[in-house]
C-alpha cells in the first residue's frame, strides 16, 4: 500500500474553499454590510494556514472540507446549506 501523497488543491479548488469560508464568516455576523473584504482576507488566511498543515488537499471532498472549514474558523455547527 502506498502513503497518500499530499497534493495541493488547484487555483480553481482553493478559491472555492475560501468562498466557502467566506460566506460563513459573513453569515456569523449576519451579512452585515461592509465586511466583505475582511471575510474573503480571514477566510484566504485561513483556508492557507489549513492547506500548509495539509489539513485540506486536491482529494479533500466537499462536505468534508465544509465541515473542516466551518470547525477551523470556530463557527458552530448548523447547515451547510
């Protein structure tokens, strides 16, 4: 059996894993005009700092990711819509 390699997600992946983050950062302050900017920055950091300690990869699936996303920005659970 060989060990999973860790392959980083693509351009394409990375960017909807922060859309992800995202949207869960606006919707815990309750889409509040004016922070967008600062979630999609919170949300890159995150979603990076995840990537490097290989927490999320080009294999992580969708709700999987959602669900480490969600956990690792502290957000309580609920639907993921």
């Amino acid at each position: 059996m060989t060990p999973e390699i860790h392959t980083e997600p693509s351009p394409r992946q990375r960017r909807e894993m922060i859309a992800i983050a995202a949207y869960y950062l606006a919707e815990h302050r309750g889409f509040a005009p004016g922070g967008a900017d600062q979630d999609w920055l919170d949300a890159e950091r995150t979603v990076d700092a995840m990537i490097a300690s290989k927490l999320l990869s080009r294999t992580t699936q969708t709700d999987a990711g959602r669900r480490l996303i969600r956990n690792a920005l502290v957000m309580p659970e609920g639907d993921d819509g």
